[in-house]
C-alpha cells in the first residue's frame, strides 16, 4: 500500500533534519539529501490529501516548526535562478557530462511550492509559517505579476522550432516552462493565506504594498490557464492542456476558483474593506469584474453574490481613503537577507558552483542517479496519479508507455510521433538517470 511511503516516524526524522542552507551550497551533497526528503515528504503529503488519510507529514511540519525552512530554502532556489543560474550557463567552461543534476536544482522549487500547496490547505500550517509568510506574500505577488504579465513561456515554448545548442540550454527551456507550474501553485498558496489570516500587517502587505487586488483583476482578465488552439478551448488543468467539451466551456476551473476566493476575502472582509484604498485607478479596475460575474459564474460559487453586491454599491459610491493608521510594517526578511548577503558574489558562486557542486566524476553521478531512481519510483507516482493514464499529447485514455523512460503515456503511435519534439528533453533526462543507474 502505497499509503507508506514514508512512514511518521521517517517524516519525522526527515522533517527533524531539515535545515536552511547558504547560497552557494546549493545543489552539494549535503543540500541533495535534504532534496530526497522534501521530494518524499511532498509525495506522501499529497498521498494523505487525496486520499483522506492522517496528514503526519503536515502535522510533523508544524509541530516542529519547520515550514520557515521550507519557505527559505524555495526562496534560496528562486534567487539561485535569477541571479547565479544565468552566469552559470554562460560560463565557457562549464560543459557538464549530464545535466539531470542541474536540473533537480531548477525543479527544487517547484517541490517545495507543490508541498506548500498541500499543506497550507489547513489554517494551523498558515499560523506556524509565522513571519515567513510576509516571503511568502512577496513570492507570491512575485510569481502573480509574471502571470499576469503573461511573461512565463509557457504555451509558446515550442521544441521544434529551437536547435538547442547544448544540454545546458534544455535545462534553461525546462525551468521557464516549469516557471508557469510554480506560478500556478502560487495562485492556490495565496489563497489559502487570504483564507486564514487575520493578522493586519499582512494583510496591509498584500492591499497596501503589493495592491493584489488588481493583480488579481488583471489574472481574471488574461486567464492564462486557458488557450485558444486551433478554435478549440484548452485549459490547464492537472500539470498539463486540455481541451474542454462545448458544454463545459462555461464551467470554473479550480484556478478560476482560487482567484475569485482570493478577490472575495481581500475585498469583502471587515479590516480589509478598512484597509484598501478605493482611489480611481483602483475602483475603475475593479468594476472590470462586472463584466466576468455571470450568474453562470455566480451558480458555481454562490458567494461571489456578495461581492456582485459590493460591486454595484461601489460604482455609485466614493469610498472614503483609508485612515492613516500607525502600523509598525514588518519587512520580509529571506530574499533581501540572501541578495544582501551574496551581492557581488554571483559570479564567484557559479564559478565555484562549476568546480564543486555540477562536475561530478562517474562514479558520484552513479550513486545520485540511483538515489534519485528510488526517490522517484515510478509506481509510487503511478499511485498519487487521481486515474487512469491518459495520452500526454491528446488526452485519451492511454494504454502504451514511451519505453524508452517509462515516464508518459499514448493512446496510440500518432499521438506519441506528434508529442516527442516536447517529450524528447524530459525523456532525456529521465532516460539518463536510468542509464546510469543500470
């Protein structure tokens, strides 16, 4: 039963152990090993979600304090991307025999970000991120503008039309295709903090300093989670696109959701309706919203009444500005601790980063790969999958496996000829481990 994973009592061991690193220690042996455990913690809390069980991994996270770690060491990823990444792969030197390592670094925040996802679900987790959560409001808005901006590559990355020059470049492809992933976890996370949290200076955080209200119109607006192709709706649902039947054109998507959840709570409840400013840049971007609030809309999540209501009074009101109130603003701490601390170092990071972390000898790469094999076994993730395999190009039911990394599903050839210009660098990757590990 696939229910034991990771037993409580490893949760705890693992969840014990964990620990904030410094940037430059980031992929080292030390940081993979702490990469297994949240990679195993992640899969076997999102077992305990979806299937009702005892949530021991969410339970052990907050009794031990530790979601201020899993909020750092995400952050530590994000800014390893922005700022040592890029000279990393510039760098002439630096032509890894295998890149299935750099890219566990790239994928690291999009573990941390799933786990969160899971686990703030529930307001006792939101309480014990305790001041972490001011970095979590700012990761959020962070990853939200990018969204909105439509600046994560996302349905426009195409494989086929890149001749990508080298291994390295594959892994910079996957991680902005991932960037739209994480950004679409981000949405839920800040939901869930609207959700359960009533301390004032965070919320002053996300009314007053990043104004989410209307980062969260413009989402609304764009929706970025849905795609014309071909005439065809398609949204984004489950890690990958999918075409929606004429009948469900109409029907929310559980991103849909979040994000209308998110602009009920900021606008709606009592200290926020006290807290934000009602000015004409932001009353005009709200009325925006009218329009989207369809009694289709309003069937689906009944409460969004209510914010229909607020709506019309607020096109014939003009709030009064918000009282000035003396608030001791606590800033967050992570991200300007971390850039502060390695400003002007970036590129001796990645230099050193060559040398110690990304130029492993055969026999290391080995040993990771097979650790790595075990941490992502195959059955385990056949068994947190909802239902039955389904084609990764079009779909359907699926029945045939790629055989080379066993990784995706087709329903027939066609489907699996057509998909392989995008599958080709994940199969790649995973394929190599493999190899190694045999």
């Amino acid at each position: 039963h696939m229910e034991t994973f990771v037993l409580p009592v490893e949760a705890e061991g693992f969840v014990d152990s964990l620990e904030t690193f410094l940037l430059k220690d980031v992929g080292s042996k030390r940081w993979f090993k702490q990469h297994e455990y949240i990679e195993k913690l992640n899969m076997q809390a999102i077992w305990n979600a979806s299937n009702m069980q005892n949530e021991f991994v969410k339970e052990t996270l907050v009794s031990c304090g530790k979601i201020p770690v899993l909020v750092h060491e995400m952050i530590l990823v994000e800014v390893w991307k922005h700022k040592v990444f890029p000279i990393l792969c510039q760098l002439q030197d630096f032509i890894p025999n295998n890149t299935f390592h750099l890219y566990m670094v790239v994928h690291h925040e999009a573990t941390i970000i799933n786990l969160l996802q899971t686990i703030m679900f529930h307001q006792d987790a939101c309480e014990a991120a305790g001041d972490s959560v001011f970095d979590l409001v700012d990761y959020c808005h962070r990853k939200l503008t990018l969204l909105a901006s439509k600046a994560t590559s996302y349905s426009s990355v195409t494989f086929e039309q890149q001749n990508l020059k080298s291994s390295v470049e594959e892994v910079q492809k996957q991680s902005s295709a991932l960037e739209f992933e994480i950004s679409l976890k981000a949405v839920s996370v800040l939901c869930y903090i609207t959700d359960h949290t009533n301390s004032i200076t965070v919320i002053h955080r996300m009314l007053c300093t990043h104004n989410l209200p209307c980062v969260l119109v413009q989402l609304i607006d764009s929706c970025p989670w849905s795609r014309n192709r071909a005439g065809e709706l398609e949204k984004y649902n489950d890690g990958k696109w999918q075409k929606i039947p004429v009948e469900d054109h109409l029907k929310m998507t559980k991103l849909d959701g979040q994000v209308w959840i998110s602009l009920y709570n900021l606008l709606l409840k009592e200290d926020c309706r006290r807290k934000y400013d009602f000015n004409s840049f932001n009353k005009n971007q709200l009325l925006k919203l009218r329009g989207f609030l369809t009694t289709v809309l309003i069937d689906q999540l009944p409460n969004l009444s209510e914010l229909q209501r607020f709506l019309a009074e607020l096109a014939v009101t003009n709030p009064a500005p918000p009282k000035k109130e003396l608030l001791l603003e606590q800033i967050p701490e992570i991200w300007d601790g971390i850039v502060t601390k390695n400003s002007g170092k970036w590129k001796a990071i990645a230099k050193y980063q060559v040398k110690e972390t990304f130029s492993l000898s055969e026999s290391d790469m080995r040993k990771q790969a097979q650790r790595l094999a075990e941490t992502y076994n195959l059955d385990v993730i056949e068994s947190l999958l909802p239902e039955k395999p389904k084609c990764g190009f079009c779909g359907n039911k699926a029945t045939k496996r790629c055989s080379r990394c066993q990784g995706e599903w087709y329903c027939h050839r066609e489907c699996q000829v057509k998909h392989w210009p995008k599958h080709k660098i994940a199969c790649q990757l995973i394929a190599n481990a493999s190899e190694k590990l045999q």
